[in-house]
C-alpha cells in the first residue's frame, strides 16, 4: 500500500499489485492499482469508533461501581443482560450463559409477582419508576434497590427490549427507616410527657382534696403532698433514662 499525493492536493491511499509473467523467454511485471483510500478511511473510523465505545463502557462502569447501580435490558427472546456491578450489589460471582433475571431471583415471590403483573401493565415506553424492593443476597444479607423498568416499542407498536435500572440505596433505606422510627418515638414521647403531666398534676389536686378531708393540718398535707411530688420527680427521671420510649416495662 502506498500514499499518493494528486494535482488537486488530496492524498489518496493506493493498493498496488504486481505479478510476474513469464512470456516465452521475457519476464513481464503486470502492476494493478486501486484506490483505497475511501476503505482505509472508513476502516479507521470504525477503529475510532470502537475506542470511543471502549472508553465510553469503560466509564461507565465506573459510574455504575461508584454510585451502585446498574442497567439491564431484555431482548425480545426473553434473554437477560446485566451491567458488571449487578454482581457487587448481589454480592455474588457471574455465571456461564446467564441470561435470566438475577433481581428478581433474589425477590421473593410476592415481590416478583407484585413487579411482573406491573410491568405487564405497562404500555408502550411507559416507566415503571422508582420502586423499592427488598432482596435477599447469596451471602443472606438483606439489600434494597431502587427500580425503573421500561417497555420499549419500535414505531410499529412492536415490544423489542426492556430496560431496567437498579440502584442499590440500602444505606439511604435504613437511614431513612432509622429517622422515621426516631420520630414515631419523639411523637409518642411528646404524647405521653403531656398525658403524664396533666394525669399528675390532677392526682396532686385529688391528694390534697383527700387530706384536706381527713385533716385539718395544713401543715402536714402540705408535708405530704411534697412528698408525693418527690415521688413523682423520681419516676419522672427514672422514665427519662430509657432509651426507648416505644416499648418500655411498666
């Protein structure tokens, strides 16, 4: 191959070929050219384009590692296809010719029945967006993600592939069920101080109410009713010490 410069400035790429033959006692040199400069241009373009895809996946799956998550689709024979950090948040090893739905195969099976009758439902490029399931990995730890499933149609209407993405939020869950929980207790705790607070004082009115018809002695109710404040400032403190005021032993 050669590189040929043309009267117009182009520089155009050249296959040349030589054969030899043998005509009676004379050796001829038959040389043929071709312009292949339109094949070594597209050529390249595809080896560049194949770079960019390499680089382009590349990133991707750093992104995917970096934020959890991970993309699926399935073709219209029903064959899976899982992005590489499906595997971290599974926790588990790829296998050979796999090709089913390893997410849902962690569900279990009101989660996958919940999800499929779902995503049949769903109509041409309809989303199923941002369902949270719960999944069981190998290792038996308990993970959620976050789902988005899409039926995808070509323009006649036709179902060619489903896409899926999954995010694993486990530590957003928890923290999210950690909150919900500490303000369910602060709530209860709120009603209960408040309860308690009306009861006691309306007790304190019915003590002195009570002393005040077995004695004269202002002096001593009023010894005994701080008593029974004293009382009450006690279990008051002892009450505050637990740390769970969802359930507590009476």
């Amino acid at each position: 191959m050669g590189i040929h410069k043309s009267s117009n400035r182009h520089i155009q790429k050249l296959r040349v070929i030589y054969q030899r033959l043998v005509v009676g006692d004379r050796n001829l040199w038959v040389a043929g050219i071709k312009d292949v400069t339109e094949d070594v241009r597209i050529k390249q373009k595809i080896l560049d384009q194949n770079e960019e895809l390499k680089i382009l996946h590349d990133t991707l799956n750093d992104v995917e590692n970096s934020n959890k998550f991970s993309v699926q689709y399935v073709d219209n024979e029903g064959r899976y296809y899982w992005s590489s950090s499906i595997y971290d948040i599974l926790e588990r090893e790829p296998r050979d010719d796999e090709y089913n739905n390893i997410v849902m195969d962690a569900c279990d099976d009101e989660t996958v029945e919940l999800i499929m009758s779902k995503v049949n439902r769903l109509g041409p490029n309809e989303l199923l967006g941002n369902h949270e399931i719960e999944i069981t990995t190998e290792n038996g730890k308990t993970k959620y993600l976050l789902i988005n499933i899409k039926n995808v149609h070509n323009s006649k209407g036709e179902l060619v592939q489903k896409s899926c993405y999954a995010r694993d939020i486990t530590e957003k869950y928890l923290m999210r069920e950690s909150l919900i929980k500490a303000n369910e207790e602060k709530t209860i705790l709120m009603k209960d101080s408040h309860h308690r607070i009306k009861n006691n004082l309306n007790l304190l009115l019915r003590f002195i109410s009570l002393e005040e018809k077995f004695s004269d002695d202002y002096e001593e109710i009023l010894n005994v009713t701080k008593k029974r404040i004293s009382s009450f400032v006690v279990f008051h403190e002892n009450l505050y010490k637990i740390s769970n005021f969802k359930e507590m032993n009476i």
